[in-house]
C-alpha cells in the first residue's frame, strides 16, 4: 500500500496521482529527487552519502559495475555490436542490460 496515496503534491516529500505534465517528469533537480512508479510520482530528497564509508568489496564490485556500464555503453555506439547482441535478446531485454549482464557474467572475480 502506497504511504502517500491521500497527500497532494510536495516538494519536500510528496505524492502525486500520474497526469498527462507529471508523467513526463523524472530524475533530480538540485536536492530533489523524482521517482516514477506505478501509483504515481514520488518526490524526496537527495539521500546523504557523505559519510557512508565502502568496505573494500564494495570498492571492487562498484569498480567492476562501472567498467560494465562503460563496456555496455560501447556496444550501443557499435552497430555491429548491437546486431550480435540483438540476435541473443530475451523477451523485454535491451542491448544495453544484455551488454551489461554478459560483462558482469564474463568478467567473474571474487569479489
């Protein structure tokens, strides 16, 4: 059940049912943040990681997801990479997530 289903739209932290302007709306402004989701748009503020300190697994898993995401991104600017990858798609896959899974999937160090 959706905590804020009966309040109206705020900037601090708020709900708002989907319309036609509020549908186009996502992502971050300054310290706001906008989330999509099914019942509506979700508006919060920009979480505090200043003090969040990552164990040194943290370090090489988010190390290893960056270079997935930058392989991933490579293949979308190779059209000959995307043809490959188009061919070995599941159902509501993109290249993009295909691309970035086969990394992750070839690329296996213990972490």
């Amino acid at each position: 059940m959706n905590p804020y289903r009966n309040n109206s739209l705020s900037l601090a932290y708020g709900y708002s049912k989907k319309n036609a302007l509020i549908e186009a709306l996502s992502g971050s402004v300054g310290n706001v943040i906008l989330k999509q989701y099914q019942y509506g748009l979700v508006i919060s503020k920009r979480p505090d990681r200043s003090k969040v300190k990552l164990s040194a697994p943290q370090k090489k898993a988010n190390t290893k997801f960056k270079k997935a995401v930058a392989y991933a991104q490579s293949v979308l600017k190779d059209p000959a990479l995307q043809k490959i990858y188009k061919k070995k798609l599941k159902k509501g896959q993109s290249v993009y997530h295909a691309a970035l899974s086969d990394y992750i999937k070839t690329n296996k160090t213990p972490i």
